[in-house]
C-alpha cells in the first residue's frame, strides 16, 4: 500500500481547533473530590469521581454475581448507578450491599448473560461490514449502529435481526459516516509510509522499555520512527488486529530509552498514574497528532466493529471526535487515568460521529506489560501521548499520580488563565498535536481523509462496504 508520511512538528489544529482548546480548558484541577457523605444516611448514593465509580462498579460486579447486570456513571449527579435482575426488594440483601457501598441500585430486566447472548446473535447473524454494536448499561440494551453504506439487502438483515431480539432488548440507528480505522497519531509515529499514534509508554514483560499503538498500526509496519524521515527507534513485538482487539507492544530498540509517564498536549503535559476501565457516562479525553485534543463521554462497552479488514471485539464506544492519523493514540482521564487506544469509527471533528477505542486495561494484560511511574519508561522523543508504564493496576478509590491537568499550575488552558502564564495555545487553534492541515497524507475511500493528503492509501481502498483504513 502506499503512504504520504508527514514530518513531525508542532503545528495549527486545522480541524476541531475550538473543540480541543474546549477540552483543554476541562483539564485543570477540579472540585470534583470523592466524598463519602453522612454516615446516617449510609443508603445515600455517594457523590464519586469516574474513577473511584470505576472501582467500585468492579467490585460489586464480583460482590452481586449473577445479579449484577451493568453499570454506568451519572455525570450530573456524580454517583455511580448499577444494574441488578432477579431481586425481589430493598430488604433483598444484594441491594442492601449495593447500596451501603454507595451505588444506587436500579432493578432491570436484562442480565448481563441475556445481553451476551443478544449481541451473540448479532455476530451470528449479522455481521455485516459498517455495523457495530454495544452494551448500554443506561438503557439496558445492546446499542446497534449501521454507517451509511449498510443499504438494501443488508439494512434489511441487519434490521430483521434486531427485530427479532426485540425491541426490550436492542436498538438501531444510522450513522451519517462510514466506519474505518483512524491510522496516522498523540505524537506521530511512522513506520512502512504508515503514520499512527504513540498511545502510552510501558515496560514489556522482559523489563525492557515499550509502548502501545492500534494494533492496525502493528500490522502495516514492523519498524517505527517518531519523525519522517528518521531512523527507526522501534521495532513491533506483538499486535493483534482484527480479531479480539485492536492494539501492539512496541519495543524501543534502545534499552536505555526514558520517557515520562504523560500524555503530551503541546505546552501542558497530563501525569498518567494508571490504567483503568472505562466507566460508561465518564468523561474522557483524546489525543492525536491530527485533532490535538478532543473530550467526550463513554456510550458503551465491550463493542464490535465491523472494519473492512474484518471484525474486532472488546472495543469501548464512545463520542469522542478522531480523524485519519489518530489511531492508536492515547484516551484518559481528568484524573490522569490511562483508558484505551484510538481504534476507529466514523465522522470526523467537524461533524462528529461514533469512535470506538481499545481497552487499555485488555491489552496490557494481552501482551504482559505494564503502565505507571514505577515501569521503566520509554520514547524519550515520541513525546506526547507516551506513557512510562508500569503498575497494571485498576485506579482504585484514590488516585496513584498526579490527576490529569494538574501539572497545568501557572498556565493558560484553552484560553483561562491559572496563574499568569501562557499553556501556547490560542485562538487560531496553535499548539496541541501536529499540523492537522499536513492532513493524514491518505485518501479514505477516494475522499481526501485530511488537509493535504494526496496520496490513497491502498490497503484502505473502498471495498463494498465503503468502509475504509486510512493508514
């Protein structure tokens, strides 16, 4: 396949400048403490981060067993909400110990099994390339999206299936863009005329100093460059794509590479402590070398895709913006949480759409390595979006490392002054990522995929689906 690869530099946010400087301006410390509330009113919900609900919503999914059936996060509210089947009421002793760990407990109809088997049907029946689907724990319902070149015969199938699980069970809707892989990256990564995203730093399992990408990423090329032009630094040791999941362990071919634990937003930097799930309802950050920055909400969980290349599971969904050249880059939290890897979807910055994300949690444990500040570290010039990894821990209820935005101290975000001194960013969109208007130097589906691209990526050509990979 062919590929325009683009130099590596700071540069104007061509798409989605006002968003990111948006996000950007999220990213500083907040009010948002957990607190446990009175204790006389221990069947309170308590008021909780996204990320202590994340722990928590782990624990009781061990603690409830069968009777647990999801959970998601209400932002407004900041409380964790679980799903439970088969009670019988608040003298039932699940919902008892849901609610004095501080859930508010909400009695559904579907189990988590009959929702496995649902979506096990739609795998059955109806995968259909530009189809994907996900467990929305806030409507108790598998969520089903077609892109826009799901027509005729197969809408027609893919709708009869749904139909057919009924509609207390899934739901369907359209998606103005086709889905594809976001090939090309928080800071670029090249390899092969590919360009990706450096998503986080860890250290692989022989002690040895990595990071991870989209595994899409993994497969177009075996070496990897953090500039153009430059030497490889890096050489692919796994990567899994399609299949059960999107992600690559790459290793620097210098042992002695260091590398800070952080995701790299231009002149601000987000601490990065530790790998967790993803909570639906929490709100996330992403960054890539063609968007910059961009925030959003988690829509659902343990997602399939239908790429062209074929289908991948296991993936988060989410509205997150991501264009061509972002895939594999980093997804966290405000509180500097490491949650997945840009794998693909539809839509773009201007108009948005659906994207979906690997697991970082899953693809840390796939390859045995590990992310935080006790890991070796790695990508001493990859920069943004790379992580020092280690720890492979969840985020439990307190937070190992400094929260995202809160090395922010003295810097303007997004335009808001904290302490006099300027993060470069501005109106005009300057700083975060790289030249979005360099574009993705690919066309997707016969449509130039970014600013100046001129070059169709071959592998990504528009197959029947019209769903295409922009590498």
């Amino acid at each position: 396949m062919s590929h325009k690869r683009i130099p590596k530099r700071k540069a104007a946010i061509a798409v989605g400048g006002v968003a990111a400087l948006g996000a950007a301006a999220l990213l500083l410390p907040n009010a948002n403490a957990s607190q446990d509330g009175d204790n006389s009113a221990a069947a309170a919900p308590k008021t909780l981060k996204a990320a202590d609900a994340s722990d928590l919503a782990s624990q009781l999914a061990n603690l409830l067993g069968d009777a647990f059936a999801g959970s998601y996060y209400d932002s407004d509210r900041q409380q964790l909400v679980v799903n439970v089947v088969n009670v019988s009421g608040d003298d039932n002793n699940v919902i008892v110990q849901a609610k004095k760990a501080g859930a508010k407990v909400r009695e559904v109809e579907n189990s988590t099994a009959e929702l496995e088997a649902a979506a096990q049907t739609l795998k059955t029946e109806a995968t259909i390339p530009g189809t994907a689907w996900a467990v929305d724990p806030r409507t108790n319902k598998i969520l089903v999206t077609a892109d826009s070149t799901v027509t005729g015969d197969k809408w027609d199938r893919l709708e009869s299936t749904v139909q057919g699980l009924g509609a207390d069970t899934a739901t369907i809707k359209k998606s103005a863009g086709t889905f594809k892989t976001f090939a090309s990256g928080g800071d670029a990564i090249f390899g092969g005329g590919a360009r990706c995203s450096l998503g986080f730093n860890v250290t692989a399992g022989d002690g040895s100093p990595a990071f991870l990408t989209a595994g899409h990423c993994g497969v177009a090329a075996e070496q990897w460059s953090d500039s153009e032009a430059g030497d490889p630094i890096a050489t692919v040791d796994q990567a899994v794509f399609p299949g059960e999941g999107d992600f690559a362990l790459v290793k620097y071919d210098d042992p002695a590479t260091a590398a800070p634990s952080e995701v790299d937003l231009g002149d601000q930097t987000v601490a990065i402590s530790q790998a967790a799930e993803a909570t639906v309802g929490a709100e996330v950050f992403r960054m890539g070398s063609t968007t910059g920055l961009a925030n959003g909400q988690v829509l659902g969980l343990d997602a399939t895709v239908n790429y062209p290349e074929g289908t991948v599971t296991g993936l988060i969904q989410t509205d997150v913006c991501a264009e061509p050249g972002d895939s594999g880059g980093s997804l966290f939290t405000q509180d500097g949480l490491a949650i997945g890897l840009t794998s693909g979807g539809s839509g773009d910055c201007t108009v948005g759409g659906e994207t979906f994300f690997q697991p970082v949690t899953t693809a840390l444990e796939a390859v045995g390595a590990t992310l935080g500040d006790a890991g070796a570290g790695a990508g001493g010039e990859a920069g943004a979006g790379e992580e020092a990894g280690a720890g492979g821990e969840e985020a439990g209820g307190e937070q190992a490392g400094a929260g995202a935005g809160e090395e922010a101290g003295g810097q303007e975000v997004g335009g808001q002054e904290v302490g006099g001194e300027e993060v470069g960013q501005d109106a005009a969109g300057q700083g975060v990522g790289q030249d979005a208007g360099q574009g993705v130097g690919q066309e997707a589906g016969g449509e130039e995929a970014g600013a100046g691209a001129e070059e169709q990526n071959g592998a990504g050509a528009e197959d029947e689906s019209g769903l295409t990979e922009t590498h």
